[in-house]
C-alpha cells in the first residue's frame, strides 16, 4: 500500500485530504508542521508528499527542496495563492505538480494517482534496466556487480568478477590464458597468465558444485578456457 505524507496547517483540509486518500486504499499521515514534517519526509520511507506552501516552522518551498536533494519521492504542492504557482514554476524545484485552493477532493485524488503510477514505472524501468546474464541457476547482475548461484549470494574481487563476466558474456568461445590476461589486467599490472589459472581456480570454488566436474568453466587442454551455455 503506498503511504503519503501530507504536511498541513490547516487541520480541516489536511483532513478532508486524508478522508479522501483513504477511501482510495492510500496510507496517510498528517503532519501540521514544517520543520517536523521535513524531518519526517527525510528519515521515513513515503511514496509521495502532499505539501502546503505557509506553515509553521519551515516552508513547503524549503521541505520540496530539501526532499529533492535526497529524494525522487513525487511531490504535490498545494496553494491557495495564484503567485505562488507562479513562484512554483520560477524556482524549478523540483516539484511534480501543484493544485490550487479549494480543489476537489477527486481532482486531488486523481492526481496522487497518476503521480505515483508514473513514478513505480519509473522504478520499475530502472530494474528491468540491469544486465543481467543467468545460466543454469548462475546469475550475474553485471550492472550491480552481483553474483547469485541458485539465488544465494557469492562474493568476488574485482578481477574474479571482470573474468567471470568476460567469459559468460562470450560464451562457447575459448580463449588463451594470454588472451584473459590482457582483456582482464591491464598491461601495466605486475602478474602474468599463472594469475588466470589463480583466478579461474577461485572463481570455480564459488561457482561450481564440483570443481573437479566444472559446468561453467571448462578446461580446453592446451589452449585455454570456455564458458559453456
Ligand atoms: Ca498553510
């Protein structure tokens, strides 16, 4: 359930807000004051602010842009002034939309809605976004850096990931221990190709059920190494 903070000094219309968001399923607090409510909007975790302009403490200006500098939580600024619109739009807060007073409760409604659909796209975008390479219970989020085998996680330097990585991503094709080396190290590194066999040997004791039988990494005699799919 999403929850919403709105930060109001008039108690009857953070009210009416609050009667209203319910009814359509939202999680709401209320909080009368600025400078608490911004300490609030900052430290807890809420999926959308309904902000008033004049309060008590700090300002809704202030607390919008605050949250910006921490937060991409969508953000409703609600006036009763025309000039403060305008003052909305000059500043560039950052702020997601506004609504002026008196406004209908649904009107209200339909726009908490529509902020908080377009933002869970949003995130839900950025997930899908991660490359990820997942192979017989073996996956590797090459963008968070991350490898699970059968969803637990492993955890590997730097270069372990880079090889596994390199390997998985060009898979069936095998490569000399020379030709890891110099994609994987750069040629400044002090090491040589008895670095890749160190390497291949760790990245095998947390990937592999038997290192002896590896499924992932397979030996070619003589030349090198093959990710296998
Ligand atoms: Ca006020």
């Amino acid at each position: 359930m999403s929850k919403i903070l709105i930060v109001e000094d008039e108690e009857s219309i953070a009210e009416l807000e609050k009667d209203y968001l319910e009814l359509s399923g939202f999680e709401v607090e209320i909080e009368n004051r600025g400078d608490v409510g911004l300490e609030r909007a900052l430290k807890e975790p809420f999926d959308l602010f309904i902000l008033d302009l004049m309060l008590p403490g700090t300002d809704g200006f202030e607390i919008c842009k605050r949250i910006r500098k921490e937060k991409d939580t969508p953000i409703l600024m609600v006036s009763a002034k025309k000039d403060d619109i305008d003052k909305i739009h000059g500043l560039g807060m950052g702020a997601d939309d506004y609504i002026t007073k008196p406004f209908s409760p649904s009107e209200l409604v339909a726009r908490v809605k529509a902020h908080l659909s377009r933002y869970e796209r949003l995130i839900g975008s950025n997930v899908h976004h991660n490359d990820v390479i997942e192979i017989r219970g073996l996956k590797i989020d090459k963008t968070a850096r991350r490898v699970f085998v059968n969803g637990e996680e492993r955890n590997f330097t730097t270069k372990e990931f880079d090889l596994l990585t390199f390997l998985a991503s060009n898979p069936n094709r095998v490569f000399t221990k020379e030709e890891l080396f110099s994609n994987i190290w750069d040629m400044e590194s002090i090491g040589d190709i008895a670095t890749v066999t160190v390497h291949i040997k760790k990245i095998r004791e947390k990937i592999e059920m038997d290192t002896s039988k590896p499924q992932y990494i397979e030996t070619i005699w003589g030349v090198g190494y093959r990710f296998k799919v």
